[in-house]
C-alpha cells in the first residue's frame, strides 16, 4: 500500500454503510424481493436525507468537498451511523475541503518526561502511552509485566497490531477474545486513517499487515470503525492466568494522537489478587535483572 486515497476511502465507506440497511429498516416499502442492490438505493438515501439524488452520487463517487455539516448529519442519519461512524464520515470530509487534505499535526513519536513520570507514578496499575498505531510509546513497570507477550521481541516500538495479525500463535492465548481484539484494531486504524490519510507510518503499517494476513484484509475491507474507549479486557497472563480488567483509555490533549491507557481490577475480585501477584512477579524480574547487570 503506497497512499490511503480519500476518495476511494469516502467511496467504499459510503456504500458499505448503504449495503448493510435493509429498506424496512429505514422505513421504506421493500417492493417485493426482486431488488437488484443490497440495501438501500442511491435515490433512497438521498430522499431520507433530504438532499438530491445527483447530489448524493456525487458524494458516493468519493467527493465530500461541498458539503455542510448540515448535510452529513443528514447523511449519517439515513445511513443509521453510530457515533465512530459519523465521526468518521466528518474526518473524511475534512480531508476534502482542501486540496491535498488538511494535514494533522504529526503525532508524537515519543513521550514526554513529565508523562513518563505520570506512568511510574502509578504503581498499582499498569498503565501504558500508545499512539493511533498501535505503537507502544512508554509504559510503566506493571504494564510491562503485563503485556511481556506484546513486548517480547526486539522491534521497537512494540506494536499491538503488529502483535495482533503477525504472531497470532502468542495473541491468540493471550487475548481471550483475540477475534473482537482483532475486529477492534483494524477497525481503530481504519479510524486513524480517515483523520490522517497522510501519515505515512500508518500507511506503511496497513500495508505491512494487508501483506502479512489474510485476517487483516478481511477486517480492514469491513470499513468498519471504532472509537478508543473504556471497557473490559480479558487477557490470559503465562504467568498469572487469567485476568479481567477495568480499562480507561485518555486521549492526551496537550499530546495530540497519543492515548493513555490504565488497566484496574475491584477490590477483592480474583483479578485484583492476579494483579498483585503480578507486581510480586514483576518486582522478582527487575530484582533478578538488575542482580545480573551488577558487576561482581
């Protein structure tokens, strides 16, 4: 893959949303079973969203660049968006209003030392600082017990798509639900890509992967999108077993495109005692670590 291209991504977007809602769904007459498209016509979208047909094939053909707020959420209504979708179909947009496409500013690759210091100062959590590529930026000594599968090789920065679709044979145990994992992260990129087409790291990233797995493309033609949130996430330690955390995952304002993100467990569940037993594995690591770089 050398480039995202807007227009094919606002072309494919589009009708994939179009392909999926059934006429009764948006309260049309179905007019028998002999439709020659899947889901909604063209026409029939430009009627629920109140704007003309010409108009609507004109957007569907890749070309955003006219229209007012007004219209994509006219749009995204009769699509039946959800809230990444619509914000989405608004970042496409963006990319349109402007020859070239807007250009964001260039998300951090490294991390700052006040935020490094944020990280260690939380010690009873793992808690890490990624990017929209996955990329792990800084993590504090819990997360890096934690995700030891994630960061086990030597490629740096570690990268959980990467992770995700090249070594699925470690991800798979790892992630309890390795296939929601993977709907998610392609789904989180193809969410990176509408802001930002232009990076370029990501284009290399979506390339490598489309490459490498075949479960990728399948995931990455979907078009489907997600936004980063809080949830849960159940993970199988080889060390600890299993775990199922609270997750909160922060957009960083001051660092635009960098995300943090701290794993947590209820008091008194089997989760918060795997925790703890996680950090009495990981405080033995650094102590056995630090012992064979001593000299003597």
């Amino acid at each position: 893959m050398t480039k995202i291209d807007p227009r094919t991504e606002i072309k494919e977007f589009l009708r994939s949303r179009r392909a999926r809602i059934a006429p009764e769904r948006a309260g049309l007459p179905a007019h028998g079973g002999n439709r020659r498209v899947k889901g909604l016509r063209r026409e029939e979208v430009a009627l629920l969203a109140g704007i003309s047909v010409d108009y609507y094939v004109r957007m569907e053909r890749g070309s955003l660049a006219g229209a007012s707020d007004g219209v994509l959420d006219a749009v995204a209504s009769a699509l039946h968006l959800d809230e990444a979708e619509r914000d989405h179909l608004f970042h496409l947009a963006r990319q349109s209003k402007a020859p070239g496409g807007p250009r964001r500013r260039r998300p951090a690759s490294t991390v700052r030392p006040a935020l490094r210091q944020v990280l260690d100062a939380i010690t009873d959590a793992p808690a890490w600082i990624c990017n929209g590529r996955y990329d792990v930026l800084a993590t504090n000594h819990l997360a890096r017990a934690l995700f030891s599968p994630v960061l086990a090789g030597t490629r740096r920065p570690a990268n959980t798509a990467r992770f995700v679709y090249l070594d699925p044979e470690a991800a798979r145990p790892f992630f309890v639900d390795y296939d929601r994992i993977a709907r998610d992260v392609a789904a989180k990129l193809r969410m990176e890509a509408g802001r930002d087409p232009h990076d370029e790291e990501l284009i290399t990233l979506v390339g490598e992967l489309s490459t490498r797995s075949e479960l990728f493309r399948r995931r990455w033609a979907s078009q489907d999108v997600r936004l980063h949130r809080s949830g849960l996430k159940r993970l199988h330690h080889p060390v600890v077993g299993r775990l199922d955390l609270d997750v909160e995952s922060m957009e960083l304002p001051t660092d635009p495109g960098l995300l943090l993100t701290v794993y947590t467990a209820s008091t008194g569940t089997a989760a918060a005692d795997g925790l703890a037993l996680l950090a009495s594995w990981a405080a033995g690591q650094e102590k056995t670590a630090t012992e064979i770089q001593s000299p003597g």
